[in-house]
C-alpha cells in the first residue's frame, strides 16, 4: 500500500487496538505495525499528520467550527434547514426535551 492507499478502515482498526491496549508499549506496538505495513516506503510524514493534526505546522487549520460544520451538513444531505434533524443539528449543545442523550457532542448529535 502507498501513501496514496491507505483506507480509512485500516486507520481506524489500528487506533481501536490502540484504545483497548492498555499499556504504552502495546500502543507503540499497534502504531509500529501499522506504519510497518501501510508504509512500505518509510514516509511516514502524513501518518504522523493524521494521527497528531495539532503539531503539524505546514498546513493550517480548515476553520470549520461545528456550527460551520453543522451548514454543511445539512447542505450535502439536502436537509431543511427547518426540519427538525437540521434544528438539532444546529443546536447540538442545546439541551430541551425532544433531545437525545448526545447533546453537547457534535459527532454523536451528527451520527443521529
């Protein structure tokens, strides 16, 4: 695989088995493994960009906020910005009684 390659549900497979390890050294371990199979070629710059965005320097912040996030969302799903998915959607740190138990978390009111 390049760099070019790496599927998203490599990635992700490889921070669940760092969540559940326990210890520093199995977390190494995990990132060693993957870095060893999906970088071949030992560029291991952009891994190091996904894995930790806020050191990298090169590149700037997207500037999306999640009430940014939020109307863009709602825009690529073709929502109603009056329906009730893009109310909450907007309002995801609002609390009331037709809300779920997510509110104030923006990726989980999104998942809903």
């Amino acid at each position: 695989m390049s760099d070019e390659t790496v599927k998203f549900s490599v990635l992700c497979s490889m921070f669940q088995a760092m969540v559940r390890a326990k210890s520093p050294v199995m977390k190494r371990k995990h990132f060693r493994t993957f870095l060893d199979h999906v970088y071949r070629t030992r560029e291991y710059f952009s891994a190091i960009r996904l894995v930790l965005p806020a050191l990298d320097r090169e590149r700037g912040t997207y500037g999306l906020k999640e009430s940014t996030l939020a109307t863009c969302l709602i825009d690529a799903l073709g929502m109603s910005r009056e329906s009730p998915d893009a109310d909450r959607l907007i309002n995801w740190r609002k609390g009331g009684a037709r809300v779920g138990a997510n509110v104030g978390n923006f990726a989980l009111v999104a998942f809903e």
